[in-house]
C-alpha cells in the first residue's frame, strides 16, 4: 500500500535550478590564513606520530592487559 510512496520519496530528484540558487548563496568566509593552516598541519603530523609510536610500544611491550591499560590511559 505504502510502497509507491516510499520509492517515489527515495528516487524523487531536485531541480537543477535550485541547486544553482543553494551554490551561489554561500555563507561561509575565509578565515584560515597562513600560520592557522601551517599550525593545522603541525598538530595533524604530532597526532599522528603519537598514535603510531602508541601502537609501535603496545606491539612490542604489551601484554594481555593491553585494553585495560588504553581505558586507564584514556580515564
């Protein structure tokens, strides 16, 4: 009974018109500049490093309470 409805909501497609109207009204401004992305950088290459040398110590080191000890960590 129902089911038409429902694949006419599920394929039902938009205007082109009106996606055109959506990508002409931006909101947003631009507010990064140089040092904020460098900075963004910076912080994204650290995290990440700290990730892979948890992973690389819990390889090698680890034992059976390997789970508990990144709750603790994380606590």
């Amino acid at each position: 009974m129902a089911q038409p409805a429902f694949w006419r909501t599920l394929f039902r497609t938009k205007p082109i018109e009106a996606y055109q109207k959506e990508s002409q009204q931006s909101g947003l401004k631009r507010a990064l500049g140089r040092w904020s992305l460098v900075s963004l950088g910076i912080g994204a290459i650290i995290g990440g490093g700290i990730f892979t040398l948890t992973g690389v110590a819990a390889k090698n080191y680890a034992g059976p309470a390997l789970a508990l000890s990144f709750v603790i960590a994380g606590v």
